[in-house]
C-alpha cells in the first residue's frame, strides 16, 4: 500500500467512524458524499458527449437525502415523488432545446444518476433510523446497524485490496476491470465474514442470530458490496477513466469510496426491515 493511500484510508476511516456515531457529522458527510458523488458520475458521462441535465440531476439529487433525513414526507416513499418532479424538470428542459438528438439517453442517464448515487446512498439514512428512539431520534441500535453494515462492506474491500494484490492471479471481469481478481473476490468474501462474525454484537439482540447465520449474512452484503463494485468499476470502463476523482490521494473519487454501499445500503434496509417485522 502506498503512502498517499494508507494516508487517505485512514482519513476516510477516522471520518466513517465519527459520522456514524455523530449525528450532525453524519448529515455533513452524507450530504457532501452525495453531492461530490453526483458531480463526479454527471462529468464522466458528459466526458462521452450525453447531453445531461447535471445541474437538476444534482439538485433534485441532494433534496432526496436531505427530505428523508428531516423526515418531511407527505405520503410513504415521497422521496421518489423528487424523481417523478425531476423527471418533468428534464422534459420540459428537452421541449426547449433546440436539438433533441440523443434526448432519451439524456434523460434516461441524468434519471439514472439521481437513481444510483443519491436514493440507494439515502438508505443510509433509513438504516440508521431504522430502530427510532422515544424522541424519533436515531436510536444506537439504529447506529449500530449502520455500523454492522459499514464493517462488513468496508472489510470485503480491504480484503479484496489485500488479498488480490498479494495473491490475485486468474482475472475476474478483464472487460470490466483488468485488476479485479478471483483471489480478490474470495479474500472479500472471507474479510466480510469475519467482520460480520466480529461485529455480531452489533445486530440487534432480539434477532438472536447464531454465528452460522451471521456468516452468511456477512457473505451476502459483502458479495452485494462487491457487485456494486464492479458496477462503478463498468461506469468508469465505459466513460474511459481510471478513478471518478481525486477526493482522495492513492483511492480516487466519492464514487470509488462508496460503491460497495450503493447497492448494500439498500438492500441491507430492506432485509433488516423484513426481518425485524417478523420477530
């Protein structure tokens, strides 16, 4: 591991910890991750000569983490009703430009990007109030899960890092990415196991999940992590570029950072949720 980047991930970690069990650090960082994630996906795409709509991309993308945040909803899920508006915005902007070659795939990527980074990163907000205090607050069981699901992710792309780069011989996706390896991708599997095992105290105490089941747990999210990996790994392929930015020295962009949780975050609430209902 390089100097920048040891540097850089133990910033990013210093700063993953304080914002899970700050609340107001908590919003700052989402808030900015989700801005800085915006930006960087809406440039690699107009680096391809999409006419995107960035600016509303953006804006109606920063409203969907700050209205789930506040709790300020009208009816259940009234974040997608920012998507349904922003997809109108975009319309109405089409019927005003004077061309209107490639105004499906325009439109269908800046939707595309409101989707993927700013309302699958807004599930970290649910998960985190997921287990509400008397105050509606954020609960620490609800910290905790936040924290269960930050490990176990996070894990698998240190193992990945680790493992791939001492031992990964036999490419896992060359066209999708060259340096992803499958030694890579079972180191993952194995790191996400193990955090999840260790931070088994971290998951609610009226699921009572055996150890066995804890594993898998930790399997499944960090193979998740790692499809939302590959994922962005396939953006960058196809948009040519190496990282989404320079946010920090030796790791790249908010996109590289973040990746793995655009898919688990989601998905994690939604397991968690079912599973809570059925206790």
């Amino acid at each position: 591991m390089s100097k920048q980047r040891l540097i850089s991930s133990s910033v990013s970690i210093l700063i993953t910890i304080c914002a899970v069990i700050y609340d107001w650090i908590f919003f700052v960082v989402i808030m900015g991750l989700t801005l800085g994630g915006l930006y960087e996906f809406f440039y690699m795409v107009k680096k391809k000569g999409i006419p995107i709509y960035s600016y509303v991309g953006i804006f109606i993308g920063i409203l969907i983490p700050a209205s789930i945040y506040s709790r300020f909803e009208l009816t259940r899920n009234w974040e997608l009703l920012f998507i349904v508006v922003g997809f109108l915005l975009i319309l109405l902007l089409q019927f005003a430009r004077k061309d209107n070659t490639n105004a499906i795939v325009g439109i269908s990527t800046t939707l595309f990007g409101i989707l993927y980074v700013s309302w699958f990163f807004s599930f970290l907000i649910k998960i985190r109030f997921l287990l509400p205090g008397s105050d509606g607050a954020a609960s620490f069981a609800g910290i905790k899960l936040l924290g269960f699901l930050v490990l176990v992710t996070k894990a698998g792309d240190i193992g990945a890092l680790v493992v791939g780069s001492r031992l990964g011989k036999h490419p896992l996706l060359p066209k999708v990415s060259p340096n992803k390896s499958v030694e890579g991708c079972l180191g993952s599997f194995v790191f996400s196991i193990l955090a999840a095992v260790a931070g088994r105290n971290l998951l609610p105490a009226v699921m009572n999940f055996p150890v066995w089941q804890v594993a898998l747990v930790g399997a499944f999210f960090g193979g998740v992590g790692q499809l939302g990996d590959l994922s962005e790994s396939l953006i960058k392929r196809d948009c040519n570029v190496k990282d989404s930015g320079k946010l920090l020295p030796g790791m790249g962009g908010v996109l590289d950072i973040i990746d793995s949780l655009l898919f688990a975050a989601p998905a994690f609430y939604l397991y968690m949720s079912s599973a809570l209902n059925a206790v």
